[in-house]
C-alpha cells in the first residue's frame, strides 16, 4: 500500500482513494461500479472464478456481457448458420509495431471508445471525467512505453441457401 501511495503522489494525482480488503469481501454493494478492471490478480488466486463471477455480475449490472465470446458459437447457430466455427483472436500492440499503434489502439479502438462518451455519460454509466480519464489511459497504450493487447472473438457463419 506504501507503494501505491507514493505512486499516486508521484504522478500528482488528487482524484484517487486507495482501498484494501479481501476480494472475496468487499465492502461494497453488487452494481456499485460500472466498470472493473483486474489485471496481475487472477494467476494469485485459489479461487479465480469466484473472483470472476464478481466482475462478470458488475458488468451485467451495467447493461454488459463479459461472456459474450463464449456465446458467439450458439448465436451463430440460432440465427441459422451453417458451418459455424469461431476462434479466439488477439491484437498485441506495442511500439514496434507504429503501424498497429496508430491503425488500430488509436484509430480504431480508442476512436470507438470515445465515440460512445456521450451515450455512456447520459445513460448514467460513467460521469465525464471518469470517462475521460479513461480515454487519457488508453491514449497512454500509445506512447513509445505502451502496450495495448486486446482478445477477441472471431466467428464465421454460412447462410444456408434459401428454398
């Protein structure tokens, strides 16, 4: 904690609470946030999953799937597709690689996010600024000490041919 805190004063930053606790007990209601980021603690963990259902439950909250990827297969099939195959995808993004940073972290990925700002803050599920800071961060995956890595999901289907 001693460590983060001289991180956080360090960067100048006034906006930031630090909290510890057990995350399998946290002091907050389900739907408090709308948005969880976990990085570097899962591979720690017994229990993953049930840190994950967490997650998984706060973004329903919100409206969201984070499951989504693993129902592009029977979404597939039950709009009518044939020969459904669906495989995971990764974009790896960091400076050696100018041509991805600015195709795809910036022009792409990044211009998506901040194209949905306003529907976002309208629709009470972030407020300006945390959106805005958001942004900022990913703009940061840009630098020439960023990295940005993203998974997907890739699913193809074949209409079947009409009778």
């Amino acid at each position: 904690m001693d460590e983060a805190r001289r991180r956080v004063a360090e960067a100048g930053l006034t906006n930031v609470e630090l909290r510890q606790g057990d995350l399998f007990a946290l002091p907050f209601a389900a739907a408090s946030f709308d948005h969880v980021f976990v990085c570097f603690v899962l591979e720690h963990l017994a229990r993953p999953t049930e840190a994950l259902a967490t997650q998984v439950d706060l973004q329903r909250a919100a409206g969201g799937n984070a499951l989504i990827g693993r129902q592009v297969y029977p979404l597939l099939v039950a709009a009518g597709l044939d020969a459904v195959h669906v495989s995971p995808r990764m974009v790896y993004v960091d400076a050696s690689r100018p041509d991805l940073v600015d195709g795809f972290t910036r022009r792409t990925f990044t211009a998506m996010i901040e194209g949905v700002r306003q529907p976002a803050v309208a629709a009470g599920l972030s407020n300006p600024d945390a959106f805005d800071a958001g942004v900022r961060d990913l703009h940061r995956t840009t630098g020439p000490d960023g990295v940005f890595c993203y998974t997907f999901f890739k699913g193809i289907g074949v209409r079947p041919p009409r009778r």
